[in-house]
C-alpha cells in the first residue's frame, strides 16, 4: 500500500510539473518589424535645438534585426508574470490590458526578454528604427505635437503650441508609426535598452553594444510626462538597473 502512495504522489508532481512546463511555454504573441540593415548618422547635429553635449554625432553600421511594433504591453508582461510567479507591477489604476507595461527595471526587462527568447535593443538600433532614414528632429520631421505622441504638451517643442496634457499612458499603436512601422517611438513611455550609459566613440562603430560597464542603464524615447524636447531621436537618458518609474517600459529585439 505504502508503494502504491509513493507511486501516486510521484504522478501527481510529474503532472504538476507538466503542467508548469506548458504554461511557461505558452508565450505571448509578439509582432515584429524587419529593421533592415544599414549605416546612420547616430546623434544629433549642433544646429539642432535642445540638444545635449552627450549627442556627439557619429557613424554607426548596423546589421539588420527584427523589433517589436509596439511597446510590451501589461497583457505580454503579466504573462510573464504568471508562468514564472513573479510579482506584477503597479498600474497606477489607470489600467492594464493593451496599454504599455510600466514600473519595470531594467533588471525587469532583461528577465522578460529572455523569457522571451530575445533581448533589449542596444542603444544605436534603437535610435537606427526611430529615426528609420529621417535625420530630422523626430522621425516625422522637425516638429511634434500631442497629435502624433503621447508627451506633456504643457512644454511643446521650441515655439510650437501647446498641446494636450494626458498626464498617463495610452494604450500601445493609439499614434501613428514610423515610416518602418514602428509605434510610439517618441513619447507614452521610455523604453530601456541594453547599453550601459557612456560617452559616444568618434570612430565609426559596427554594430556597437556600449561600454563593458558602468552604473547606469539607458532608456530612450521620451514618455507622457516628459517634454517634447525630450522626444527627440536623439536623446539619451538612464537610470540604475534597479530603478523602476510609471514613464518607464519595455520594446525587445531580436536577431534575423
């Protein structure tokens, strides 16, 4: 008798581990845009309003890379969250759902990614798909308003009017894309890449993954309660990998 319970119980876990295998296997659905390969002009010229020193324009040659169309959303995350019983982010009751995952850390990224089988892009393809063969301020010329991103329009950019104030997210692909495709590269929320923070290289770069340390990650894109300067294509901001923020999310990449 004692064998037969041994036996049973044996079966029971193999069916609960089954059970957790499939689940964290059931991934959620990522569409992706072919980002083809190509070279830039990765920062920003010193003619350009709002700039900062840390633009420094330079040479980047990239290969081609798939990207995700929008942002990861609260639905991917807490997938995510689910298979693996990790705790799921605040969402500051303005909703969950089709609307971009936020209060992630860097740290909370990466994990995600490679549930994901892919990674964070690194901080050149990101600006490479933003840009999309623009060199103009944003990648739909050299102005911006709340009609096409999702920014505080409190603080338009240089002389424009000001524009709406939504003072939260919007669900992902609600502004137009990118020439590529791509949605809400400028505004609703930043989004972190893989490369430690540093100072630009002068030489041209192929394919380059950032310094091999420091203590800051970035994020790039600007977010609903930023200014539209900080929009820009070519802005940089970053943050500790632990640093987690209600205008901070997530986009992913992954090689072809």
């Amino acid at each position: 008798m004692k064998r037969f319970y041994m036996k049973a119980i044996s079966v029971i876990f193999f069916f609960f581990g089954v059970l957790n295998f499939l689940k964290a296997q059931n991934k959620p659905e990522i569409i992706w845009v072919d980002i083809p390969s190509g070279s830039f002009e990765m920062g920003s010229p010193l003619t350009e309003i709002g700039r900062f020193e840390n633009e420094s324009l330079h040479d980047v040659v990239l290969s081609g890379f798939k990207m995700s169309k929008y942002e990861v959303t609260f639905d991917q995350y807490d997938a995510f969250c689910d298979a693996t019983g990790r705790k799921k982010t605040n969402d500051e009751v303005w909703g969950r759902g089709k609307r971009p995952v936020i209060n992630v850390t860097w740290n909370d990224a990466k994990a995600f990614a490679d549930w994901m089988g892919c990674r964070l892009p690194t901080e050149s393809e990101w600006e490479y798909a933003c840009k999309a063969g623009t060199t103009t301020v944003f990648n739909i010329g050299d102005s911006l308003t709340t009609a096409g991103a999702n920014y505080d329009g409190n603080f338009p950019y240089y002389n424009n009017p000001k524009g709406n104030c939504l003072s939260k997210t919007t669900i992902v692909g609600n502004y137009a894309p990118n020439k590529w495709g791509l949605h809400d590269m400028h505004g609703n929320v930043w989004e972190w890449c893989s490369d430690w923070y540093g100072v630009y290289p002068y030489a041209e770069q192929k394919d380059p993954k950032g310094p091999s340390n420091g203590a800051f990650r970035v994020f790039r894109g600007g977010s609903w309660f930023y200014k539209g300067r900080d929009c820009r294509s070519a802005m940089r901001f970053s943050g500790p990998p632990i640093y987690s923020s209600n205008y901070i999310g997530i986009r992913l990449v992954k090689d072809n």
